[in-house]
C-alpha cells in the first residue's frame, strides 16, 4: 500500500467499524485466525497499540487454552488448518520471551511448541531454537545464524526461522548431548 493509501485506510469510518466488529466476532467465537487478521491490518496501519496490545494478548489466552486441551488428550496441532495460527502465537510469544533475555522461559515455550507439532521441518527449526535458548545465547546472535537470503518454499512456514546458515541435522548431530540434557529437563514440564 502507497502511503496516501494507507492514511485513507486509518481514517476510513466504514474501515475501521469493519476492523472493530470483525474484532468483536472474532473475539466472541475465539477464532484466532479472524483475530491475526485484524491485528495484523491494525499493525500496518499503525493503530492503537493499546488495542493491538488487546488483540495480541486475547490471541496468547485463546492458544494457551488449546495448548492445555492438546496436552491434556495427547494431541497436536495441525499446521496445514486453522491451528496453524495457535502455532504462530506460541512461536511469537516464545521469540518475545527470547528478546527480553528470558532464556529458560523461551526454552520452555520453544519445547511445549516442540512438543505440539507433528511437521519435521518446523521440530528441526524448533529444536535449533531450543539449543540456543539453552545456551544462553542472545537473540541478535541468534540472528546471525539465520540465512537470511533463503526464503521459505511453503507459506506455512514464513512467520518461523527454519532456514540457517548452516546443515540442521549436522548441527543437531553435533548436539546431540545436549538435546538429550533438555530433553529431560523440558520433560518434566510436560507431566
């Protein structure tokens, strides 16, 4: 969008009642990809960020609560479905945790993710993630590691880091001892 466009956009009474009563549906039946979309439309608008902040918390206590469902029934999520967008809260709120410097907490969010995921590509990702939250290691080093010239073939994975400057299963490989040492650290956490 143009920015002429985009100031129309943010000043357009019919837009934003259409952006609240989507909220308000979107709220009222828990639906967290109808609540991405409007936080993401209020995002590139640059609206209320008290708002925003009210969207981003509603979408994190609607996850967390199917979190709790599918660890209750030994369940995963499906990323190819709408659970795809329980997986992108987890994922943000995990990377939020990590940029606050609060490893152990992003870890653990990384492992329950992990836990929840039955897509291989995302798990190798997750787990490089979950090393480097083990080390202790900042999330602007972390960044260095990622290839940032390489692009996601699918679209289900563009809002995760999977792709490094480096092999993954080498890399896991070659921490092996120290996935078996989180393993059973994070294990605990899912009793």
């Amino acid at each position: 969008m143009e920015p002429n466009e985009l100031q129309e956009a943010r000043t357009n009474p019919e837009f934003l009642k259409f952006l609240g009563e989507k909220e308000q549906t979107a709220r009222e039946s828990k639906n967290i990809k109808e609540l991405y979309e409007v936080l993401d439309s209020m995002l590139i608008l640059d609206l209320d960020p008290t708002k925003i902040d009210s969207i981003y918390e509603e979408i994190l206590k609607i996850s967390f609560g199917r979190v709790e469902e599918k660890l209750a029934n030994s369940g995963t999520f499906d990323i190819d479905t709408d659970e795809f967008f329980c997986a992108r809260a987890l994922y943000e709120y995990a990377i939020e945790q990590w940029s606050n410097k609060n490893y152990r907490g992003a870890k653990e969010m990384f492992f329950i993710l992990f836990s929840l995921l039955n897509d291989i590509k995302l798990q190798n990702a997750l787990m490089v993630h979950i090393l480097n939250t083990h080390k202790s290691i900042n999330l602007d080093d972390f960044y260095t590691k990622v290839a940032h010239s390489s692009q996601n073939e699918d679209e289900k994975y563009g809002y995760f880091i999977t792709n490094f400057d480096f092999d993954i299963e080498d890399y896991l490989s070659k921490n092996s001892k120290f996935i078996d040492e989180i393993n059973q650290q994070l294990q605990a956490l899912m009793r």
